[in-house]
C-alpha cells in the first residue's frame, strides 16, 4: 500500500537551538521525508525571545501547519529531546489532531530533592562562570559523542543562549507536571532513552510511556542528548517506531 511521507518536526534539547540536529536530519530524512527543525523561543535564531512554554507550542503549532509543501496541512510526528520534550508533549496535548505521533526523549527530567536545587546550582554556576564555560562544562558533563563537532554544536548554541532564558526554560522543564497532565493520549507515543543516559532513569522513562498509554525503547550506545551522541541509531530508532504506526493511503 502506497502512504504518504509523514513530516517529522524536531524540537532541540535544553540549551540547544535546531542547528544540534544537524548530524542526525541526513539519517531521518532518508527518502526525501520532510524535517523541520525548530528553533524554541529564546534559543538559536529566536534568542532575542522569552522562553514560555505557550510561546513554544505556538510556534510549533505554526511550523506543523506549515511542514506541508502543498494541499491541506496534515498531521505530523512531533520528536522532543529533553526541554524539547516538554514544549512536544505540550503540543500533543493541547493539539493532539495535529500530530500522528509523538516521540520523547531523555524524559523525564529527575525529580525531588536533586530538581529541587539544580535551578539554584545553575543560576550559581552561571554567575561564577558565565554562559561559555557553563556550556563546555555541561557539554563534557553530558554528551558521549566523542566527535568534536556534535560536541560544539550543542556547547556554541548553549553559549549563545542568554542566562534567564537558560533558567526558565530550566525551570519549565524540571516543572513539566505544571504544563502538561501526562496521561494517555490519542496519538501512539514512544518514550526514547539512551542507553547510557545518567539523567534519566530507565523506570522513570517506562513509567511515562506506562501514563501515556505508549512504549519505551532504548538507543544504544547514547547517552542523555540520543540525537547528538549516536545520530544513526537514534534515527533507526525512531524510524522503527514510525514503521509501526498504520498510516492513511495516499490519494
């Protein structure tokens, strides 16, 4: 049966902007599938901007309107790695007709004591240091990629991101229980993690794709920023999971 090619919009990690997904867009768009890589309010070309999560999901409301080149805007595969997650699942949420399916990964963030004193630490860590020694900080804290330029992607999008927006959109995340309800949604939902992800805990992740009423799967090799450490099977990943969903004929 012939199907149409969904378009897959791309929602970037904490302190990144659109320009990280660049090693893995030549793996998801493996057979002319359209990609639209966004960049969240306050990030990337967008840095003039507050970050709120409103703002976000309007913007990705736009661009999946817009992701289809020709005729009536269709649904789209909505993936969000970390604060992109959060802004994704938002979306789906409050848009869930927009969306075909939704894919979170490195989510969700930690939890209690840990989430309760890491905006205090980074606000600290921000003033002792300023934004371009946080990011490589963070950036060699947080990727495995041992390639250089995956590593400067997210650390020179980071280090171009403003303090306040890194806080709230911080913040934001580490509160995603007060933006979305996280409970079963209509469209089929995969719950991605690294393998090798020290942020987030292998049950945390299975017990939200449990409350979402869809999957977890697991990425091998990758750590917390999937997308960036291992592009190829991340994308294999991903693609697994979209292979499965029944999709509408072509007309």
């Amino acid at each position: 049966m012939t199907t149409r090619a969904t378009p897959l919009l791309l929602l970037h990690t904490w302190g990144g902007d659109a320009t990280t997904w660049a090693p893995a867009l030549g793996h998801l768009g493996a057979g002319g599938r359209h990609l639209t890589a966004l960049d969240l309010p306050g990030h990337g070309t967008r840095a003039a901007e507050p970050f709120t999560v409103d703002g976000a999901v309007d913007g990705a409301v736009d661009a999946a309107l817009s992701a289809y080149d020709t005729g009536a805007a269709g649904p789209v595969d909505v993936v969000g790695a970390g604060l992109g997650a959060l802004v994704a699942l938002a979306l789906t949420e409050r848009h869930q007709g927009r969306v075909r399916s939704l894919t979170l990964v490195g989510f969700p963030p930690a939890d209690g004591a840990e989430a309760a004193r890491r905006p205090a630490d980074t606000r600290a860590a921000l003033e002792r240091d300023g934004t371009a020694v946080f990011a490589r900080n963070y950036v060699d804290s947080t990727l495995l990629s041992a390639d250089p330029d995956h590593r400067d992607l997210l650390r020179r999008a980071m280090a171009g991101t403003r303090p306040e927006v890194l806080l709230d959109s911080l913040r934001a995340t580490l509160g995603w229980r007060a933006h979305t309800s996280a409970t079963a949604l209509a469209p089929p939902c995969r719950v991605l993690r690294g393998a090798r992800d020290h942020r987030v805990a292998a049950g945390a992740a299975d017990a939200l794709a449990g409350r979402l009423g869809g999957t977890a799967a697991v990425v091998p090799g990758a750590g917390h920023v999937a997308y960036l450490d291992e592009p190829a099977a991340f994308a294999a990943a991903l693609a697994a999971f979209h292979d499965g969903i029944r999709t509408a004929p072509a007309d």
